[in-house]
C-alpha cells in the first residue's frame, strides 16, 4: 500500500507510517471494499463500536506548545524539525484542532480511465455515484490537506450493504500528518468486485474519514452500481 504525499518536488511520507493490512469484520462476505462506509442503515451497535473504541490521549498541545517543550534537549530539538519539515510554526502553532479536507477521490481501474468522483455537499451524492464492471480489479486513490495541527491516527472506514443486509466492514489506519501547504495523496491497495448474478446489483455505503478521536472529517452515503460490463464512456 501506498502511503506517500507527493508535494512540488517529489514524494515524502507521512509522520507515522500506515499500517498497510485492512481490517475486516469476521464473517462478513467480501463484496466491494470501495470508497466508502455504508449508507442508509446504521445500528446502534456500529454507534456503539466507535464510542467504545475511543482512544483516550492525554491533552492536546498547539505545534508552538509542542515545538517549545524539552527545547534544550538537542535531539529532540532536531526529531521535532525533522518531523515537522517545513511548517511554519507561527502561521500555525496556536490552533489546538487539526483539520483534515478531503480534496479528491478516484477510482482507478487498470486499462480503464481514472473515475473521478466529485466529492458532495452534505455527503449525499446523486444514486448511483458510480458503476463497477463484476470481477474487475480497481483501487481508490485520494488527496487530503492537513491544517492547524498534527493529525494523529487518521483512518479509513468503509460499509457496504445490498438489500439491507452488511455484506463488508472495512477499517484501514492512514497514518498522522503534519500541516503543511501541499496535500497528500494515499491510495488504497488494489481489490477486485466480486462476480456472479448474485454480485451485480445496487449496494448502498457509507464512507468515513476519521481520526484517533472519532472526529469525522468527511462522511458519503451514497450507492452504487456492479454490473456484468463497464459503462460506456
């Protein structure tokens, strides 16, 4: 998997590496690990997942907070510079809350056109938002910038239901980011939809992205498409 932010001059990777395994719930049939968490239907055991799974950190710091402490000691002096590159402590540093905007998302298919989703107010976008041929291999791809404050342990979250039933839960940490001016990108290791008359079909999603205190930054119910052919372009 690939967790690299391309910036003007080349590639640089993220403060922590991402773990590069996505997380399925057992038992749960691999249908379409697309984009997205599921959409329409929510149980309060999934509400109750995240409230539980909350990591509790200790208190937040502004980067100048975090820049000023253990200043005399050299070598921390210089892992903090590294870490943060070339972000400019005083046009950031007070803000306590990073915040995370996701700038673009694609769906890249080999031999086929990147399909480029446009990303909706409200998180609502027209039905279907896009269509899949059945056992094609495809993978997401998106930007994102970070602003404010260090990111720590942003992550993926992606539901997918057909016929109201949850046929795929799929959970993938990205990784903690530093502001900076130019966005990252980060795309998803390479799936294939499943195939069959009982694959194609309408699937409803729900797609989050989150950080290591549930706050969402972007959330997508949307549906899609599986067919037995590519749609004409």
């Amino acid at each position: 998997m690939h967790s690299d932010k391309e910036g003007k001059g080349g590639t640089a990777t993220p403060i922590v590496e991402s773990d590069s395994e996505i997380e399925h719930e057992p038992g749960e049939k691999n249908v379409s690990r697309q984009m997205s968490e599921s959409s329409l239907y929510t149980t309060e055991d999934e509400e109750e997942d995240e409230t539980h799974n909350k990591i509790e950190l200790g208190p937040q710091c502004t980067l100048k907070e975090q820049f000023e402490k253990d200043k005399d000691d050299e070598s921390l002096r210089r892992w903090k510079e590294q870490l943060l590159g070339s972000v400019d402590i005083n046009a950031v540093g007070e803000s306590l809350d990073p915040d995370v905007k996701i700038l673009s998302l694609e769906i890249k298919s080999p031999g086929r056109p990147d399909i480029v989703l446009p990303i909706p107010e409200g998180g609502k976008p027209q039905c279907p938002w896009f269509t899949l041929k059945e056992g094609s291999k495809y993978s997401l791809k998106f930007s994102f910038l970070v602003t404010n404050n260090i990111v720590t342990g942003l992550k993926y979250t992606n539901t997918v239901w057909k016929t109201g039933l949850k046929v795929d839960s799929t959970k993938q940490m990205i990784g903690a980011f530093s502001p900076q001016s130019e966005p990252y990108t980060h795309e998803m290791p390479e799936d294939t939809t499943p195939s069959g008359m009982f694959a194609r079909g309408s699937y409803s999603a729900r797609t989050k992205f989150l950080d290591d205190d549930n706050k969402c930054y972007l959330e997508i119910n949307y549906t899609f498409d599986i067919k037995k052919e590519w749609l004409a372009t």
